[in-house]
C-alpha cells in the first residue's frame, strides 16, 4: 500500500526549482565557516545563478503540469507564475545587497543562505495544494525572514523590527494552524480539493460552522501575513527597522506568496462558502486601502511611507479577492508582478541613497536628486508614477485589471472608494517626485554615491519590468486569466 | 467492565484521593510527634550536606542557553526518524536513500555551529563566536 | 470502553488557545508573550491529536510532529532575537519597544518650516 508513496521521476523533477535553491543554500550554510571574507562576493555571484537557475527550472518544469508528492504539491499555471514572482524578487533583492552588505561591514554567506531558504520556502508555499504542506512553506519562508529582518545585530532598529515581526508573525501562524486543525477534524483531509468536496458534499452535520471558524481563523493568519488591515500593524515598524533591502523583499516575496495561498485556499476549498466570507474581505480591503493610504500622508520617514503604502496595495489585492472570480485572480496575479517591480525599484532607490547606517531616510532627503543623479531620480519616477497607477506603467494596468473585475462581480462601492483611495494615494508619492525635482539638493543628495553595477541592475530591470506589463500587458494577462481557474 | 464514562475514570480518582490522604498524613503526623529547633544551620538550602555559597540567583553564560537550543533542534529532529522506521520496509530503498538526504542536511547544519564555535566552551570559541 | 469524548478535548484545545491569545495581547514580558505563542501552538496540537485518535488514523499525529519541529525552529530564532534585544537595551519589557515611533516626535517643528516657502532661488 506503500509503494504508491515513492515518487516517480516526473514528481521529482517538478519540485526542481526548490530541489536547487536547497541544495545552494545548504551549501552556502557548509562553505559559510571555511571560505574568509575576501570571498564575500561569491554569495552573491550564485546566488543569483541559483535563482537564474530555478526561475528556469520553474519555466521548464510548466512543460508538463501535474501533481507531485501524493497530490501534496500541484505544478499547474498559478504556481509557476507565483514561483517566477518569488525568484524573480529573489534576484532583485540580492543585486541591491551586494552594495548595502558592504557599506554595512555585514556577513554575506549567511545573509543569502537565509534568503535563499526563505524564497525556498514561498516556492513550496505557492505550489502547495494541501494544507500542511502550505504551513510547512510559509513556516520556511517566514523563519527565515524573522532573522533577516534582524540581520544587523548591533542595530537597536533591526532588533525591535526583528522581534515584532517574529512576534506578530508566529502569532498569526498559531492562528492560521488552528484552522487548519479544525479543517482536518471537519473534513478528515488537508488537501483543498477534499476539503472542498466535503464542504460541498454536505455530509458534514454540524460542521459547517466550524467550517465557518476555520475560515475566520485562516482569514486572521493570512491577514497579517499580506499586512491587510486590521492586522497591519506590524509592518511600519518592521519595514523601517529592517535592512532596506531586506524590507524590500518582505513587502515582495513573502506577501506574493501569501497572497497566493490566501487566493488558492479561500477560491478553491472555501469557494463554496464564499458569500460567508467576502464580507470579511470587503471590510479588509477597504480598512487596508484606506488605513494605509492615510497614514502614509503623514509620514516623513520614507521606509515608513512605503510601508503604510504596501498596506494600501495589500487592501487594493484584496478587493481582486473580494471579486471571488477568475478574473479577479488573474488581476491579483498580474498586480503582484508589477508591485514587486514596482516596489523593489523605489527600496532599492531608498537603500542606496540612505547612505552608511541608513542616515537619509527623511522624504526631505530626496531633495535635489534629480539634479544630482538624473537617473536614479528618472527611474524613481518610473516606480513612484507606477505605485500611483499612472497609464504606461504596470501598476496603471494592475488597478485597472483589479477594478474592472470587481465591477464585473457587483462590487460597485468597493470600486468607487477604492478609486477615490488612489486619489489620495498620489499626493504622497507626488511629494517624493516634488523633492526630487523642485528642491535644492541637500546634505543626502550631495553626499550619494555613483552607482555600482548590482545596484544599476536592480534599478535599471525593475523599471524595465514596470514598463513592459505597462505597455505590453497582454501576454502577462493572458497566462494569467489562463492559469486563473482553480476548479475545472 | 465499567459502562459509564464516570466508572472508568474512576480508579484514577481512588489513586488521586490515597495519594492525597498519604501526603497530608505525613505531613500532619511530623506536625503532631516532631519537635520544632529553629537556628540558622537549619534555615540553610541543603545542598547535599556541603555548605552553600553564594547566591542561587546567578546569571549564567549565555552559552548554557545555547547549547541548550542546539540540543531542542537537534533532538527535536530525531522524531522524524519515528514514522520512518515504521514505513521502512514497505518503501526499502527509497526510504534509505530519503533518511541519507535528511541526514547530511541535518550534519551540514552541525557543521555550519561546529566550525562557527558555537560548540566551543574555551577562550577561541568565544573569540569567534563574538567575530564581528 | 468510554473513553473521554472529542467534543471535551477540542474544548480545553480551544480554551488553551484562548489563552495563549489573550496572553500574548496582554502579558508585557516579552518572554512570557513567547510562551503564549508557544501555548497556542500546543493547543493546536492536541486538537490534531484528538481528531486523529477519533478518526483512528495517524495522519494528525504526523502533522504535531511538523508542528513541533516548526515550533522548536521559532523558538530557536525567537530567543536568539530576543538575547539579542535584550543585549541592546537591558529591557524586556515591550513597551519599551518603541523606538521607531519616538523618532517623528521632533519632526513636527521641521514640517512646520517646510511648508514655509522655501522657495528656490
């Protein structure tokens, strides 16, 4: 009865991407103590090969789709998108880390064995089709962005960030575990599609307001996971206090993943009850968006800012989910690809202008940067001018995409608050490109440095991105809308 | 047989109440026939008859704490070996060879503290322990 | 045999859980707080452990042993950053745990000349 647990070749070759980003970062972990710090670069060199790597294994594997593992990972379209997605912002958190971990004085082999483990555990997370498996992934994912969010030792901020996000993080966790629990006990299974026919199939007696619990407690862990409100609080204060480019890649990768899990589980094994739970996320959304676009007003730290901005972002997600539709998947998808360009570019911008000790962190600091560094300052625009959803730039298509389909489903006052929240939105990102532009540089703009090559790279491919899924969204759509249905 | 849920915990309730009425009897019986001499040799911690000294109440190096959690991860990791066992033989070589993979990552991050210093209780191991 | 029935181990499950949230929202130690979390984890664990005895399969038993280890990692990490606050500040009390906001106090009075018209020259 065993046997049918061995997998077969095919299986194995479908968690490849995870299988290789294993292997280089258990091998960063042994090399670690034995290469000296003239090698610290070395790190960084692979990787990004590894990541090239398992970017390409996880196009290569899409070749032939199917589940892995006894149905406990299932490679199908929205897994490998959200697996591109989170290498993808893998490679452009490592790029910005080569400067930042000099300027720091800070040990690299560790800082990318643990990145690589985190991007480890989102790819497990995504491709994920059962719920033990998804809590195993997000656990990987989160413990090892727990201590990148604290990787400077010595910073008293980077401690504070380090301890609130591991606190408020497991407590989600607890939350998200327990009903998972209750899922195992209603159903008798982990895997969505059961859990799903066993919501359907009504054999339940007096489940179902269990599976009503279940659902509330996943919606609390997965909450403060992608930062919706009202479980938002943690994320100014770990954003600010984590290394810039750490911060970058928390408000990417692990909030792409969790908002991959969040979409497979609730469309998938809750779509049966999901009048039940779309109130939740209405109220969630709106909460998020407003929340975080009016608390951003008044910020004058730029991590801050961007922090109470990714909030508004995880709000406007939200409402692609409160759509309940394949449509609203798709957008979702699409949204998350342009934010993480979009989002990596404006950090990466903050982490080399912030300078030693991130000093110049202030929104006065970018004061004269466009005359200092023209094209720092004229990527920036392109990120900021994608974060307010300005046409020709992906994060324009992303709203319109996400609008669009919860109109289609009927949610006409979630759109018009929601749109009334971009409004708003646009004045604090305004007040950046003000700065830049229309002040005399100040004592931040004179001191920048040129440019190295990695950071020019994780400027200069994230604008590119931004652009492209601004002008030519189509192809990036059209898979998505194709790898949308979770239920045939 | 016991039918009721009651009846079958029952024996454990037993056990709880002599155990109870042994404990309190005892001590009541020093009570009543033991005679009380109070001095200060008496109101000392026992320590296994040597003299104590010094406060309980110290800090500990903090490489106490880590040895400690090294031995919870390490530990902890062996449960997986408890299911294993148990499908062993039905899935033979796979299993072997699935057990080898969950070994050498485990070594490689007993490596990884080894050669940090973490395991180190000397001088050196502290040295590099605290490098940056 | 009777043996004790689900419904009462999913309710002391559940009133742990209880517990171990409102610990976590009210206690102020930052150790304690941890433990909290840790109390919840367990009352997870022993909700799988009841359902897989009632359903008489060992799959539950299998994810507490996930669980633990998951567990046993967080707690690894979660009192390494706490020695590591404790090292910087000497507190653990976390309240005390508020730099980040302190530091826009003394930003209002540069607001305040900022929306003076610093015109450019």
């Amino acid at each position: 009865m065993y046997a049918s647990l061995v997998p077969t070749s095919a299986e194995m070759i479908r968690f490849l991407p995870e299988l290789i980003l294993t292997v280089v970062a258990t091998l960063f972990m042994v090399l670690d103590p034995l290469l000296g710090r003239q090698s610290r670069h070395v790190y960084g060199h692979f990787s990004i090969l590894a990541l090239l790597g398992a970017m390409a294994a996880a196009v290569y594997v899409y070749r032939d789709p199917g589940a892995a593992f006894s149905g406990m990972l299932m490679v199908d379209g929205f897994a490998t998108f959200f697996r591109v997605v989170v290498i993808g912002v893998g490679i452009l958190t490592v790029l910005p880390s080569y400067r930042y971990l000099d300027r720091e004085d800070a040990e690299t082999g560790e800082y990318h064995a643990l990145l690589l483990f985190s991007i480890v555990g989102q790819c497990v997370m995504v491709t994920a089709n059962e719920l033990i498996m998804i809590f195993i992934g997000l656990e990987i994912s989160s413990i090892a962005s727990y201590v990148l969010a604290g990787y400077l030792r010595d910073d008293r901020r980077a401690n504070e960030a380090a301890l609130k996000y591991f606190l408020l993080g497991s407590f989600a966790t607890a939350f998200f575990l327990y009903g998972v629990a209750l899922i195992y006990g209603m159903t008798g299974s982990t895997n969505l599609a059961t859990v799903r026919r066993a919501i359907l199939g009504g054999s339940l007696g007096s489940a179902p307001i269990f599976i009503g619990v279940a659902a509330a407690l996943m919606f609390v862990g997965l909450g403060f996971k992608v930062s919706g409100a009202p479980f938002q609080i943690w994320a100014p204060d770990v954003y600010q206090g984590a290394p810039t480019p750490v911060a970058a890649f928390l408000s990417a990768g692990p909030k792409a993943a969790a908002f991959a899990i969040f979409l497979r589980i609730f469309l998938t094994a809750f779509q049966p009850i999901g009048p039940g739970w779309e109130p939740l996320v209405w109220v969630s959304a709106l909460a998020s968006m407003t929340l975080g676009n009016f608390a951003a007003l008044t910020q004058s730290n730029i991590k801050r800012l961007l922090a109470y901005s990714s909030i508004a972002h995880a709000g406007y997600v939200l409402v692609a989910l409160a759509a309940r539709s394949n449509v609203g998947t798709a957008a979702a998808m699409f949204y998350m690809a342009a934010y993480a360009f979009m989002n990596i570019g404006a950090f990466a911008v903050v982490s080399h202008l912030s300078g030693k000790g991130e000093r110049y962190l202030k929104v006065e600091d970018f004061a004269g940067l466009g005359a200092k560094q023209p094209g720092t300052a004229a990527l920036l625009s392109i990120f900021l001018l994608s974060l307010i959803g300005v046409p020709l730039t992906g994060g324009f298509f992303g709203k319109f995409y996400i609008f669009k389909a919860a109109l289609d489903s009927h949610l006409v006052w979630l759109t018009v608050l929601g749109l009334l929240n971009s409004a708003v939105a646009a004045y604090y990102y305004l007040r950046i490109l003000v700065m830049m532009y229309m002040r005399e540089p100040g004592e931040a703009a004179s001191r920048i440095q040129p440019l190295t090559p990695g950071l020019r790279a994780a400027l200069v491919l994230p604008a590119l991105g931004t652009l492209v899924l601004g002008i030519f969204p189509g192809w990036v759509l059209d898979f998505a809308g194709r790898s949308s249905v979770f239920v045939r | 047989m016991p039918t009721s849920y009651a009846e079958t915990y029952f024996p454990v309730l037993l056990q709880a109440v002599i155990a109870m009425a042994v404990a309190a009897g005892m001590l009541g019986a020093s009570y009543l026939l033991g005679k009380r001499v109070r001095n200060r040799v008496k109101d000392m911690p026992y320590e296994c008859g040597i003299e104590p000294t010094g406060s309980a109440r110290e800090r500990f190096s903090v490489k106490f704490y880590l040895v400690g959690m090294l031995f919870i991860l390490f530990d902890i990791e062996a449960i997986f070996l408890y299911p294993w066992a148990v499908v062993y033989r039905e899935l033979k070589m796979f299993a072997f060879l699935e057990m080898l993979v969950f070994i050498v990552l485990i070594l490689s991050g007993f490596f990884y503290i080894w050669k940090k210093g973490a395991l180190d209780w000397g001088e050196t191991g502290e040295r590099r322990f605290r490098k940056p | 045999m009777n043996a004790v029935p689900l419904s009462w181990y999913l309710t002391l499950s559940g009133v742990l859980f209880t517990l171990g949230a409102a610990g976590f929202l009210f206690r102020r130690n930052i150790i304690t707080v941890f433990m909290s979390i840790e109390l919840m984890l367990n009352a997870v664990n022993l909700s799988f452990i009841s359902f897989s005895y009632a359903f008489r399969r060992v799959d539950g038993q299998i994810f507490t042993f996930f669980v633990m280890v998951v567990a046993a990692a967080e707690a690894a990490v979660g009192l390494a950053i706490i020695l590591t606050v404790f090292k910087n500040r000497n507190t653990l009390n976390i309240d005390d745990l508020n730099s980040m906001k302190d530091e826009y106090q003394p930003a209002q009075p540069e607001e305040a000349s900022e929306t003076a018209p610093v015109s450019v020259p």
